[in-house]
C-alpha cells in the first residue's frame, strides 16, 4: 500500500494538471462522484496520510485511497479506460487513477465528521508535527509495531517505514508501547525518513547508494549491523508482514 511520501509525490504530480484550473471533462467508474463537475475548479490539492484529498469550488471533496491497487497517472492528451476508475481533465491535460478501489465525494459541510477523515491523527508530513502528540493518542498497552500501523495515532506509516523505523531505533517490534524508553523518538524518526524521501525516484531508507532498506523485504538475508539472519511474519488483526533483526531488535 502507498504510504504517505507516495500520496505527497502523487499530490505534487498532479498539481501542475488540476489546482486553479477549470475542469473540462471528467470519468469515472462511479458516475455519481463526479455528476456536476463539469465546469468546476480544482481549488487545491491536499494530503491526510494515505489520503489525497481534490477541493472544489462547489464545496465538495473527492477523497481517493488507493489501497493496495490504485494509481495516479498524468497525461498531455488522451487516457487509456481500461481499469479507470477515476479521470479529471483540464485544459492542461488529464490526471487519472486506475485500479482504485475508493473514491468518494463529500460535501465540505461534513467533512469534519467524516468517519474515515475524523478518525486520523496528526499526518507525520504536516508543518510542525508533534511526536508527542502520537504518543499521547496511543495505547500504551499496544505492542510498538501496531501502534506505528495505528492510522488514529499518526496517519501516514505504513509496512516499509514501520520495519525501518524500528530498526533503526535498535526497537523490539513485540514490546508494549509502555515499555519504550523514549517513544517520541519513533514518530520523530518516521518523519525524517519520510521528508527524506520526498523525491522521485526510488525510497532509500537508510542513506546508503547500495542499499535502499535496512529490513524490509531482506527475510533469511544477514543484517547489515550485526549478520544474523533477517526475521520476517505476519502480526496484528489485520495481518502485515514485520522484518526485524532479532539480535538488533532483541527484548530489552
């Protein structure tokens, strides 16, 4: 699943095709997404995290989450349909994502009660975000590696950045968040590997030309600190794979 830097680029990709400009056709799997938009401006562009967010002039938001599917492409002229599910045009050209599996559109008037927007934390990409401020909305009871994943805690992690920050941090994935001497630290640590990667191109996690992640998606591979075998399962009720060194990583 993208994770919030892929929302962010995606954002600025589609900025120079849709914000202040006047829509001149539009498409899309849901026809009622998009009834009336014909005509109307793209006022701004905005990110929460996973969620990229179009503002129109009429008051109303379309909300896209590409889940585990979905991508933003932008084209000068012409657009493929199949697997459309959402295209905005303007004299600039078209902005289309494809494979997207939801998109909705909602009035301006309830967005503060929307029951998927309201419920995020602080984006980690945000001016001026706080760590603390995720520490304080987490369960302290909640084992570190699913509390990173906690969207209502801070939005924007996912499975890549929630592995690198760990190991990074030198931090036992399975511990309750209680038990972390300094659990600011993580949300710190995940902001600056996301601002570092606002970019094109590929993400890097650790800084290295040679090496693009210290754990995710290196399982039976050596670690790059210590050589003991990368470990990889799944955890949590919704089950993601967790890459961790056991020795770096080891209970405390």
């Amino acid at each position: 699943m993208p994770e919030g830097d892929s929302i962010w680029l995606a954002a600025a990709r589609l900025r120079p095709v849709l914000e202040g400009r006047v829509l001149t056709d539009v498409a899309c799997r849901w026809p009622r997404v998009v009834h009336g938009l014909v005509g109307k401006q793209v006022d701004r562009i905005e990110t929460r995290g996973k969620h990229l967010l179009l503002r129109f002039s009429d008051a109303t938001t379309i909300r896209v989450h590409l889940k585990m599917t979905g991508r933003w492409r932008t084209f000068s002229s012409g657009f493929p349909r199949e697997d459309l599910g959402i295209a905005l045009s303007t004299e600039a050209g078209t902005a289309a994502c494809y494979r997207v599996p939801d998109v909705e559109r909602i009035d301006d008037r309830g967005l503060s009660d929307h029951p998927v927007l309201a419920a995020l934390g602080p984006d980690v990409l945000s001016e001026g975000f706080d760590p603390g401020s995720a520490v304080a909305r987490a369960s302290p009871e909640a084992m570190v590696g699913e509390a990173l994943l906690d969207q209502r805690v801070a939005c924007g992690i996912g499975n890549v950045y929630r592995a690198e920050i760990l190991f990074y941090e030198r931090q036992d994935p399975f511990a309750p968040l209680h038990a972390v001497r300094d659990p600011e630290r993580l949300w710190a640590t995940a902001a600056r590997m996301m601002r570092e990667n606002l970019h094109p191109g590929r993400r890097n996690t650790t800084g290295l030309p040679h090496l693009d992640h210290w754990v995710y998606g290196r399982q039976r591979r050596p670690c790059m600190r210590c050589r003991t075998r990368i470990e990889a399962r799944e955890v949590g009720a919704l089950p993601r794979v967790l890459y961790w060194c056991p020795r770096c990583q080891a209970a405390r």
